[in-house]
C-alpha cells in the first residue's frame, strides 16, 4: 500500500495552538503531519489522519542505526492526542524507528466526517482497522506497540486481531479491566452531547489534570491548553459521541490470548488506575514483566518519560531495565494530560 502525501501541520491544528508555552509540545505540533488512511467497515472516503514519524530518508537513516530494533508505535489514551507523547518521543526516536498517531474519532485526525454524518459509529473495530492500514502504509513489519491508559487496551484488541504486525507490548497505566463506558453508550444524542461539552471544559480538565499527576508542579494550566487542543477541531464532539454510541472495549476476558511478551509499566502512586490493575495484566498475561516506576502517577510517559523511554528500549532489546534515578521537576515545562481517563478511565 503506497504512502499518501502528508499535509502541512499549519493547514489542520487548531489556532489555539499559539496559546501553548510549553516547548516540547510546541515541537511535537510542528511536525504533527496528516495522511489519507482508509478505514474499510466506514463509509467514507480514507480519513485525514494525523501522526508524528520518520519521512522515507529518516526511515532509512533509523532503519540502519536500529538495525534489528523493531519500530515503535504510541498510542494515547481516550480524547487525548499524540501530544501526551511529546517529552517520550524525543527519546525514542534517536534509537529506532517511532510513530505516535491519533486513531479514529480522536486528537488530529479529521473529525468532519462524523460532522456530516451523526448515524456513523466509530467502534474498536474501526480504530483496528485504522491502525493496521496506517501499518501496511507506513511500517509494514511486525512494531512494538505502546499503549497508554485506554491506549492499552487497544493496543491488546489491536494484537489479538492482527498478530502478525505486534512483536511486543509496553503497557502504560493501562485499562483492560474495566468494561465499556457505561451508561453513556445508550444516551439520547442530546444528552451525549451535554455530556461531552463537560469533557471540554476547563474545570474539568484541570481537575483531571491534577488527578493525572503525583509531582503538582507538572498540573499547570498549561498542560491543561494542551490536552484539551484537539477539542477546538471541527466535529470533536460528534467523533466522541460516535464513538461512546459503541459502547468502548470490552477485552478482559480475552487478554489471556495474547501472546507477545509485555512490559507492564505502573506509577507507584497512580490514582486513576488503581495498583492491583497492574498485578491483574501480570497474572493474565501469559508472557508479561511488571515495572514500577517510583514517583509517578497515571502519566510515565509524561512525568517520568526518561525512565520510561530507558524501560522501552532495554525491553525491545532484552536487556534488564535500567534502576531508577529521581527525576528533578521543571515546572516551567508542563507535562500534559491523557485527561479523559481520569474522566472515564478510557
């Protein structure tokens, strides 16, 4: 499958985007690109997707450093953005070849087609088959799939489907236990739409920000404007609702069955996702390794990316993990929030 064209980040971010301080974010969005991603069981034409990665020489050039590395893929959790992988990218993308990419009904990626079309449902099936398209298109070898929060569960639904294109798993914080999204999957329209505008707002986002996080000094207001940026975008709302109107992931039964080892990484002080979640994936899967990271919360990525990134290579390479040292706050650079699953857990 040949690689479509991508699309100048300027065209598509939202004009908040200027109210972001942080620099890492602000790097992260200047090479946020979109390619045309077709999605086989959705009526509509291939979708605007947005990602970060490698263009063809890079590619190459990683190929060649990284030599039997596998590539990375980052996944975000629910209504975040490849943003939340702004402070791990940079230190991934040195070693081998890294993509972070907003699936279906989420971040960057063009919205405007659940716009136009309120009876369309975005479903785990979708964001599979998302995913594995942006695979034959870019990778096309068997990657490591990173997946935080509610990206965790999909990366485990994405590697049972399509076993073939996962070589390993880096579970961040993840969900995988916890069924669905309750009773908003069943909401009059009107109602899920109140309910989402409450996902919008400020309040709420800061809140779940300060929830997200163990070290206070990274809860700023500024990580607040960028994890709530891709909700400026046309048709954020309607993606949400049609993807709640599928009633989310329902995968703890099944991830006995998956079968690629599993790094497990857990915030000691997370308080979204409780600890014993994380003994539960190292009890279920077959061929997992569990990791703590000390001083931290729901967001390794963010509030410990060194450790994390350190955690990632030394898994895909086999090698033992490296022992933690204290990381030292900067509070002038925010980390962002995977907000919404301190909202949903999804």
């Amino acid at each position: 499958m040949a690689q479509a064209q991508a699309q100048p980040s300027t065209s598509f971010m939202p004009q908040q985007l200027a109210e972001v301080t942080e620099p890492a974010a602000k790097a992260m969005a200047a090479r946020m690109q979109r390619t045309a991603v077709p999605i086989p069981s959705l009526p509509i034409p291939p979708l605007a997707t947005a990602f970060v990665g490698p263009n063809e020489t890079q590619k190459q050039q990683l190929r060649a450093i990284a030599q039997d590395r596998p590539p990375v893929v980052l996944l975000h959790g629910f209504d975040s953005s490849s943003l939340e992988f702004r402070r791990l990218y940079p230190l991934l993308e040195p070693h081998t070849e890294t993509y972070a990419v907003d699936l279906v009904g989420w971040g960057f990626t063009d919205y405007e087609p659940f716009a136009a079309d309120p009876e369309l449902t975005i479903s785990p099936q979708q964001k599979r088959e998302h995913l594995f398209s942006f695979w034959q298109q870019h990778i096309q070898r068997p990657m490591v799939l990173v997946g935080s929060s509610l990206g965790g569960a999909i990366a485990l639904d994405f590697a049972l489907e399509y076993p073939q294109a996962v070589e390993k798993l880096v579970l961040i914080d993840a969900q995988g236990f916890i069924e669905g999204i309750g009773p908003m999957a069943s909401l009059p329209r009107p109602l899920a739409a109140a309910g989402v505008w409450v996902l919008r707002t400020e309040q709420l986002r800061m809140a779940a920000n300060r929830m997200a996080y163990h070290d206070q000094a990274f809860a700023t207001p500024d990580a607040m404007r960028v994890g709530r940026l891709h909700t400026h975008l046309a048709g954020w709302s309607d993606a949400n609702i049609a993807f709640m109107r599928s009633g989310g992931y329902r995968i703890s039964t099944r991830i006995p069955q998956v079968q690629q080892p599993a790094l497990v990484l857990w915030g000691r002080q997370d308080q979204i996702l409780e600890p014993k979640y994380a003994a539960m994936f190292e009890e279920a899967l077959p061929n997992a390794t569990l990791q703590w990271v000390e001083e931290c919360g729901h967001c390794a990525h963010l509030e410990q990316p060194a450790v994390t990134a350190a955690s990632i290579l030394a898994f895909i390479d086999g090698t033992d993990a490296p022992q933690q040292q204290q990381q030292s706050t900067v509070a002038g650079v925010a980390a962002g929030s995977s907000v919404a699953a301190a909202v949903m857990v999804q």
